[in-house]
C-alpha cells in the first residue's frame, strides 16, 4: 500500500499527540457546554433487513439506496433467516431495537406488535404512500397499521403449457372449476405425465396447499381466526373440505409419486422441467421459470371448490418494513420508507431484483416478460386476498398445517381425520396461550373489516 | 491425606468451575426460571407448574419422547457392529490401517453433510431405490423419507452407521491395549476365531462396551436433534414421525413462541440426562478399577 493511498500514515506522531489532544479538550469543554445543536448532525437509523436470501440483489438494491439517501445515514445489516424475529424481539425487550425492521406478514410480526415493539406508521408516513405500499389487512391491529409493504409474494399455481398442448388441453384457458381441474389431471395422465403435486418433504407445500384451499371455505380472513380461537370448528366438514379436497386428487393417483420424499422446490421445478402438469409455486420464481421455458408456464388460481366468498380470488402475500417503538428517529425512518416507495427508488428495485416492487405507484410497463406482466395484471393489479397461513398460530402451522397435509398426501390420514387433527391443535394452542388468544379475539375486529 | 492435599484438586479444578459458571450458569437458572413462567419476549408472569401439565397432558410431546426410546433399539446394533468390525481390524488384515481410516470416517464428517447426501440417496426416485429396482428387488423399494412409517427406520439406519464408527475406534483401542499373550495362549490351546473372540477378547472389553453403551443411550435421548433435523426436513416429519424431545424443544422456542414450555421440556430432558451421566461415571469409575 503506497503512502498516498493510505492518508493516516502520513500523520506524524506529533501531530497525532497534538490532534488528541485537542479532541479531548473539545470532549471535556463539550461535557461542560451540554450536547452541539442537533441539526448540525444528519441522523443515524440502524436499518436491520433480510429477503436477500429470496430475492437475489436486493442487497445491492438497499446499498444503493442508502448510498444515495442523504437525509439521513441508514445503516443496513442483513439478518439470518432463523433469527429474524427473535433477534429484533430480544433487541427490542433490552431497549436498543434498530429503527426500521423488516418483517413477514401477519402473525409474524403480530406478536412484535403485541408486546409493544413496533410503532403504528399512520400518521408516522402519508395515508396515500402506505396504502400505495399495499400492507395487507394482515399488519392491522387496532385501527392501526404496522407494516409498510416492500414486495409482493403471488401465490400462484404453476402449469405447464407444453404438457397441456401434448395432453390436448387449451394452454390459453387453464382450468377454473374442480371438475374443470379433475379432467385436465385425468388427460395428463392418459398423456402419461404426472399429473399434479410437487415436493411435501419439508412441509412448505402443505403450508401452500392450505393457503390456496382453505381460504376457499371462507368469507372473511377474519373467520380463520375464529376456528384457532374456538367459535368456530374445523370438526365442520366446510372447514376441512381442503384435505377431503387433496384426499380425492391422491385417491385418483393425480399427486406425483415422489411427491413425500421430494422437497418443495425441487418439486416446482419438476413442472418447470415437463415432469409434471400442475404444481404451487410462489410468482418471484415466474421470471427465471419463464425465461428457462421461453415463456411455456403459466400460472393460475387454484381451481374453486369452495363456496366461501374469497374462493377463486387470487392471492398476494408481502414482505414489509416497520419501525420500532423505542426507534430515537420515527419520524426520519418514515421519511427513509416514503423515500423507498418514490418512483424512481421503486424502478431501481425492479432493475436490481428484476422483480416487483408492492406499490401500486410502480410502473408496470417496465415489465418485459409477459407471463409476469400477465400474473402481475391478474394477482397485483386485480382484487386479491392476503394469504391466511400468515395468521396462523405457529403451533397450529407446525402442528396441524404442515403434518396434516403431508399425511393426507400419503394416505395416512382421510381429510376428516385431518380436520380431526386441525381442531385438536386448535384447542391445545389455546390452552397454551390464553393471552394470545385474547390478542386473537381483538385481531378478528381488524381482519373481519 | 492432610486437609491442604484434600483442597488441592479443588483448588486446581477452581477456575474451570469459575469459567463454566459464568459461561451457563445465567442461562441456566435462567432455563429453570422460564420453565415455571408464561414467557412473551424475554420475560412473563409466573404461572407454577403449569408448562410442565400442559407439556405432560400433549400427544405429541409423548410422541416425542417414544420416538427417543425407539431409537435406543439401534444400540445394539451400533454395538454388534462395532464389536465385530473391531475384531475383525484387531486381527491385522491386511491393510487394516487403512480400513480403520475408512471406517472411522463418517464420524468426522458433520451430520448435516451426511444427511444432506443420504437424502439424496434415500428420496423415492434415488439411487438406493434404483439400485433396488435394477436388481429386480422392487419389493424392497420403499419411500424411505416420505412414509411415516419408515422415515424414522431411515434415521435410525443412518445413526447406526456413523455412530458406529465411534464404537469400533474405541473397541479397537481397548483391543490394542490387551495382553497378547492371553490371545496367543488360546490359539496355542486350539480356540478357533470365534471362542477366542466369545471367551478371551469379548469378555476383557466389557468395561469399555458399557461405556459406548451408555454414551450412546445418552445420545439417543439428547443428541440426535442434527439427524432428526436434516431428514425430517427440519420438522421432524413427515408428519411428526421422527419428532424427537429437542426438536420439540427447538420448535416450541423459535417456531411456535413457548419458551416457557421450551424450557419446561428442557428442563426434564437435563434431569434425565443428568441421570444418565451418573451412571457413566459410575461406569467409568469400575472400568478404572478393574484396569487398576
């Protein structure tokens, strides 16, 4: 390292003794004259963010925009995956949480809010850029609104068009209806594919089946917390008609046979690869997807069996952003999020991820890949719901969501033992947590709006 | 002994006390006092015994803990295996160095690493049911993850096979520090490979099969959480068919908010294991006696 590149060892050691030694004294007189004006120092917010791990160069994307940013100095630190929430919880609890924090939708980051760790933002950021940012009804508590939206997560589901041609099905017109779905598995299979299913290994494609099936039995997101709390019973064939539902696609022979040993991406990239006709996937996956098969998957709404009002509906989840309760800076990290959500910071996302942004004030005509304009059009920019299993209680999702799908893939549990199982969790989770169920209680207000 | 002698290996073992203390020792009053309190972030309201009834009156905890004591049925196995691949290495084949290497070799690589491959190997289309099929023994093809059923046979096979390696290294030393002359006596005396083994080697190696034996049920009951982890994928599945006590421990602290009953079970699980390792320094203290 040459002398110019280092400016520090050109420093003689007098002049270093000298430079302390006016710095302590500034310090002693400072500690005697009170604190400089505030405004003569740029604030400081600890913004602590995960979502790299899903969405590959939103890291360059935050680094860019703090870079650029010059009303405050954001400092971003990417969390692992495992510690998201309880290392924002723990900081919080001992009283030096960061400013702004990401956060899941619903229950994840619910129970921040119950134990008094995140700021409500309205009235913190404009009414027009928080509901632009498209929060969800699932970061309401009390009238409050605790999550900005960042980007969107469609739950769609995948088919493939090629399969579709060869098996003598319209490609343009996937079906909508069960005994629509019942047949175009049954020509797959003629066709001699693998019909439907995907990976249920580690259990995320149970979660994903009950967001799409089980919220076809309501009207209201608000009704599924009604069963975890007790009013209502998942006992109920019309609430556990989604694993009666899977049991039937099993019983046919329609689910991959290496559906139970297979994991939840390697199962979605058997439809990606012409192994298997239909599968669940998630939309940030439709670009690459799509690019690979020169534009050959399409994505649909769960075909409807349900009779409940938010059947057919497609479905958002969205990944947001928070401010802490004890954050120094409220009002300049709202100022950071409003400055996340301008236009052109919205358009700078979309090039680095080369996926969307969840504000409705971004311009889809970006957009280039028109399978993803097509899933954009029809998921962000139609009326959608929110994807229930982000309100799940986390003992009722590990105990009952995820085991119950997987066994009713392999045959060892009928749909209404399933729901059998379903209300027996329920009633435990209760037991186990009478102040969350409370907290439930209020939630349903906010959720049944 | 004066009373300054008998101080002396305390005061030696002093700060290793000191340093153990500061590392656990909040965390671990702190685990006893969470397991009787309803804990919502860091802290809650006392609540009694209450974690305890809700933990002891829950299927699945049961459920837990039977999956623990089935997986004591693959000790004798471990140990059958290591005694014979023991033997068979203390009988200086050739190039039993070399197989000693080989053998030993599953336990130093990282359980994830070997779950993440026997995954692969064991997935319904992998090579093992392939190899199956190409041999035309598609009855013996089985889904060997996937099935409730079976997942935890599959876990179980896989703890035998690396932990067994810890076996034969220590069957293999305690064979190495015998007296040969007994050995050579019973061959001079015309004992075939299987008396001297049965008759001679077997019987002098009974302090150290204890000690892998209890090592082992301790592990079985408190160290197969990496195992479980990895080819359950992460949940002790599918369904719950290879849930064991710390992956419910794990879930109730960080998937489903109950540290109050995490600590609960954690607490029960230290008793138990506490019991455990009484009997091996029980174990261990005979051994030394009868080498002594």
């Amino acid at each position: 390292m040459t002398d110019k590149a280092n400016p520090a060892q050109q420093i003689g050691r007098r002049k270093f003794l000298q430079t302390t030694a006016a710095g302590a004294g500034t310090l002693a007189l400072g500690s005697l004259f009170g604190p400089l004006p505030a405004q003569a120092k740029n604030p400081e917010l600890n913004m602590w963010w995960w979502g790299e791990q899903e969405l590959p160069g939103l890291q360059a994307y935050i680094n860019e925009s703090v870079a650029k940013y010059t009303a405050a100095t954001v400092k971003p630190m990417l969390q692992e995956t495992a510690v998201v929430i309880s290392q924002f919880q723990t900081a919080a609890a001992a009283g030096t949480p960061p400013d702004l924090q990401y956060l899941w939708n619903g229950i994840y980051h619910m129970e921040s809010v119950w134990l008094g760790y995140l700021k409500p933002l309205n009235g913190l950021m404009s009414e027009d850029t928080l509901r632009a940012s498209n929060p969800t009804i699932l970061s309401n508590y009390g009238g409050n609104t605790y999550r900005a939206g960042w980007y969107p997560l469609p739950m769609v589901w995948y088919y493939n068009k090629d399969m579709f041609d060869k098996a003598g099905l319209n490609a343009d017109t996937p079906p909508t209806t069960w005994p629509e779905l019942l047949d175009a598995c049954e020509k797959l299979k003629i066709a001699g594919f693998e019909p439907l299913g995907g990976g249920v290994q580690d259990g995320y494609w149970a979660e994903w089946y009950m967001s799409h099936a089980f919220v076809q039995s309501l009207d209201t997101v608000g009704e599924a917390v009604e069963l975890f709390i007790g009013d209502k019973d998942f006992n109920d064939p019309r609430y556990h008609e989604c694993w009666v539902r899977l049991e039937e696609l099993r019983k046919l022979g329609y689910l991959n046979k290496d559906m139970p040993s297979l994991e939840l991406y390697p199962g979605i990239d058997l439809v990606v690869a012409g192994k298997l006709g239909i599968g669940q996937s998630v939309g940030s996956r439709l670009p690459a997807d799509s690019k690979a098969t020169n534009g050959r998957i399409g994505s649909m709404v769960m075909p409807v069996f349900g009779k409940g009002k938010l059947a057919g509906k497609p479905i958002v989840d969205m990944q947001g952003l928070g401010i802490s309760e004890k954050s120094a800076n409220p009002e300049a990290a709202a100022a950071f999020l409003e400055y996340l959500n301008t236009p052109e910071r919205l358009e700078a996302f979309y090039k680095a991820t080369g996926w969307l942004p969840s504000s409705s004030r971004f311009n889809s005509d970006l957009i280039q890949d028109a399978s993803v304009k097509n899933m954009w059009k029809a998921w962000g920019q139609s009326p959608n719901i929110t994807n229930v299993t982000s309100l799940m209680p986390g003992q009722f999702y590990e105990q009952a969501a995820i085991p119950t799908g997987q066994q009713v893939v392999q045959g060892k549990l009928t749909g209404e033992q399933a729901g059998e199982l379903a209300a027996r969790v329920a009633k435990e989770w209760r037991e186990f947590n009478p102040d969350l169920v409370e907290k439930y209680q209020k939630w349903v207000i906010d959720l049944s709006k | 002994m004066t009373s300054s002698n008998k101080l002396t290996p305390y005061i030696y073992l002093a700060p290793m006390l000191a340093l153990l203390a500061f590392v656990f020792g909040f965390s671990f009053i702190r685990v006893f006092e969470f397991s009787f309190k309803m804990v919502r972030g860091i802290d809650g309201p006392w609540i009694g015994l209450r974690n305890y009834q809700l933990v002891l009156s829950q299927p699945l905890f049961w459920e837990s803990v039977k999956h623990n004591l089935l997986l004591l049925l693959a000790i004798p196995a471990m140990v059958g295996i290591a005694l014979l691949l023991s033997l068979l290495l203390y009988d200086r084949l050739r190039g039993w160095k070399i197989y000693r290497t080989i053998l030993f070799f599953p336990y130093i690589l990282a359980i994830p690493i070997i779950a993440v491959v026997m995954k692969q190997m064991f997935q319904f289309s992998g090579p093992v049911n392939e190899v199956l099929r190409w041999l035309s023994l598609d009855f013996m093809t089985l889904d060997w993850i996937g099935s409730t059923d079976v997942a935890l046979w599959t876990v179980m096979l896989l703890i035998i096979w690396r932990e067994s390696a810890l076996g034969v290294i220590l069957f293999l030393s305690r064979l190495l520090s015998l007296d040969e002359a007994l050995i050579e006596a019973a061959r001079l005396d015309g004992a075939n490979w299987w008396q001297r083994a049965w008759y001679v080697l077997i019987p002098q190696m009974r302090s150290v099969i204890e000690f892998y034996v209890v090592i082992s049920v301790i592990t079985m009951l408190s160290a197969v959480f990496a195992y479980v982890y990895m080819m359950g994928g992460g949940r002790g599945g599918p369904g719950t068919s290879t849930m064991v006590t710390e992956l419910y421990i794990y879930n109730a602290l960080t998937r489903t908010s109950l540290p109050g009953v995490a600590s609960a079970v954690a607490v029960m699980l230290f008793v138990v294991s506490l019991m455990l390792t009484y009997v091996l320094f029980v174990v261990r203290r005979r051994a030394d006696e009868e080498e002594a």
